[in-house]
C-alpha cells in the first residue's frame, strides 16, 4: 500500500541486466533501485504554514499581554478562594453576584479593622527600627570579621554597602519621584482590577463554562468538566491555605517576639507572616530578618529565636500544612521547584509566585490524561452506578430495592 501523496518509481533495468549476467555464469552487480518522489499537495502545506504561523503569532500575542493574563490569573485564585462562601450566601437571598459583593464587604472589614489598629503601631516600629538601623549594622560587624576567609569579605562588604545606603540615601531625581508614583497608580489600579474580574468570573464563569464544553466532543465532555473542578479546588484550597498558614505564622511569631522582648515585634511578625508566602524559602526567609536584629541585640537572645523559629517551621510542617492544605494541592517538591525556576525564568517574581498552583494544575491535567489519578480522582470518571460497584456496594437501583 502507498500512501497518498507518495509515488514509487521502479527501476528494472538493474534487474534485467543482473539476469543477463548470472545466465552468462558472471556474477550480478547491480540491484533494482527504488525512487520514493514526495508529491505533497500544496493545500496542505499551505495549511501547515498558516498554523505555524498562526501559532507563532498568538505566542507573541499572549507575551505581550502576560501583565493581563498575571491580573487574570490572580483574579481567578481569588474567585476559587471565596467560592465555597459565595455558594452558601446562594442557598438564601442572594444572587451570585450579591453574594460576590458580600463577601468582598466582609473581605473589606476583616482586613480593614487589623490594620486600622495595626497600622499606626507597625508604621512607628518601622520608622524607629530606620532610626536605629546604622547602630545595629555596626553591632553586626563584629559577627561578620570572625566568619570564615571566603564568606568574611562577602558579609563585611554587605555591611559596609548597607551602612552608606542607609547613612546616605541617593536623593531621588525628578524622573524617579514622577516614575514611582506611575508605578503606584499602576499597582493600584491592578489591585482593584484583580477584584473587579474576580467578580466577573464568578458571575460569568457558568455560562462560560457550557460554551467551552460545548466545543469538546460529547465523549470527552465529562472529562473536561471533571478536570475543570479538580482544577478549581485544588487553586482555591491553596489560596486559602496559603492565607491561613500566613495568619498563624504572623501570630505566633509576633507572640514569641513579644515574649522574647525583641524590638519591634509586630513589624517583625508582620514580616514573617508575609515572607511565608514566597514557595520554599519562606519559611526560612519569614526568621532571617528576626534572628539578625536579635544578633544585633544580644547573641544568646538570638539563640533562643532561632529555637523559637524552629518550633514554628516543625508546627508548620507537621501539624498545619497536613491539616490546612492536606490533598488539595499535592504537588512534589521537584515540581514545585521546577515550577519556581521556570516561572522566575518566563516572568520574574510574578512568576515564581505562581509556580506551585499552576504546577497544581497542570498535574491535575497530565494525571487524567496520563489515566494516572488516584482512587478518589478516577471514581469521578465512573457512572454513579458503576462507581458504587467499583467500590464495593450496590448500584443504586438495587440498593433501593
């Protein structure tokens, strides 16, 4: 069989020659040649030009636009995160879109009333700890002289370039002062663009939903569906995770400073609670800034900090994160850290951020289409009454029966 497009010529003047010679007693030299002509029709390379070319400019197109696709995505976390409670304000009065706007309120007042306290006494503890920021540099260096011949001229130097920045700040030009408050009213403006289609995802999110499931054929109709609500519970039970491990981090760490009598301890909380969000080194990032002003204050103080952060990060591994976050991301550590380095690569710190949910989801994909899911996953493939059998029970008809 030939395959369309292919064209075979055979040559049998070899052949006929080779004969002659092996009926003349001399041995045949020469064997039948076989010329394989590609005749492609020019519609299909046409074809495979204009998809080529097709996806090479939507790839550009979709560089040029990552600011809006980071604003998109940050958006749709933030709208998988407050579904749960969006759908049960739903079971009374409320619309969806009511209901999004509720939760953004009590979002506003949850948040709003800490820092209306907060705020003042972390603005003053952080304008005091500028203040006293050369005399603790200069108390540190003695630490940094005593280090090791390789490391001792890293820190020293470190030392030395943050102790002029912070003794003589540059003044900063009349380009710099009007570029950083365009870049303030940019990040502003993306803040509340992040809310605004979050809301619009909830709301439209349904009928988007039925339009794209409409262009998959109807075999694999349910397995879309499925993969888009694993996909989904997965983004928002990290999100939430994330903010309650964030939460209790900041807590206990501004309770143990306090304790401690370190200086500064809510900004220093407030710090580590932040840093926990960075993927695998925050908990190591949230301590640092602890540890070195307690090292400027007292080394046996700093000591028992860095024993109070590694009962924290022992909590945190051990009793939070199983509880918190649990199954609803599992993804390895050589995948999260895979996705640090190929996020940071494509979109710098944005992407780095983003690296464990997406890689969340993508795992999530290649485990359906891979047929490679756990138990729980797989059952959802399953008619409910195949899926009571394959668990062991009766189908539902029979057990009503």
């Amino acid at each position: 069989m030939v395959a369309a497009g292919v064209s075979l010529n055979v040559s049998t003047d070899g052949a006929d020659r080779s004969l002659t010679d092996l009926g003349s007693g001399e041995r045949g030299t020469a064997l039948p040649r076989v010329v394989v002509v590609n005749k492609l029709p020019l519609l299909e390379v046409l074809r495979a030009g204009l998809v080529l070319i097709g996806l090479g400019v939507g790839g550009y197109l979709l560089w040029r636009v990552q600011d809006v696709l980071f604003l998109l995505t940050l958006a749709i976390l933030l709208s998988t995160a407050i579904e749960p409670l969006v759908n049960r304000l739903r079971r009374g009065p409320f619309s969806r879109g009511s209901g999004v706007l509720v939760v953004y309120t009590v979002i506003v007042v949850v948040i709003g009333l800490p820092a209306y306290v907060i705020v003042p006494s972390v603005a003053s503890q952080a304008a005091s700890f500028s203040e006293t920021l050369p005399d603790r540099l200069q108390q540190l260096r003695p630490y940094a002289e005593n280090l090791p011949r390789p490391v001792q001229g890293i820190a020293v130097g470190f030392l030395d370039n943050a102790f002029q920045a912070v003794q003589a700040p540059p003044r900063p030009a009349g380009d710099d002062i009007v570029q950083a408050g365009a870049t303030a009213a940019h990040t502003l403006v993306s803040f509340f663009s992040v809310f605004v289609l979050a809301y619009y995802w909830l709301v439209e999110r349904a009928s988007l939903k039925r339009v794209i499931l409409r262009t998959v054929p109807v075999r694999h109709a349910r397995g879309v569906n499925t993969v888009w609500m694993e996909v989904e519970e997965k983004l928002g039970g990290w999100v939430r995770g994330q903010l309650i491990l964030m939460l209790a981090v900041g807590v206990m760490a501004t309770l143990g400073y306090v304790v401690l009598g370190l200086p500064n301890p809510i900004l220093l909380g407030v710090a580590a609670g932040l840093l926990e969000i960075i993927p695998m080194l925050g908990p190591f990032l949230a301590f640092a800034p602890a540890v070195l002003v307690a090292l400027a204050v007292d080394p046996t103080r700093a000591l028992f900090v860095l024993a109070y952060a590694l009962v924290i990060q022992q909590l945190e591994g051990n009793v939070l994160v199983p509880r918190v976050l649990g199954r609803t991301v599992g993804v390895s550590p050589l995948t999260v850290l895979l996705g640090i380095l190929v996020g940071s690569t494509l979109a710098g710190l944005p992407g780095a951020f983003l690296a464990v949910p997406l890689a969340g989801a993508v795992q999530v994909l290649l485990a359906h289409l891979l047929h490679s899911e756990d138990s729980s996953q797989a059952d959802e493939h399953h008619e409910p009454q195949d899926r009571a059998v394959h668990q062991g029970g009766q189908p539902p008809r029979a057990a009503a029966a």
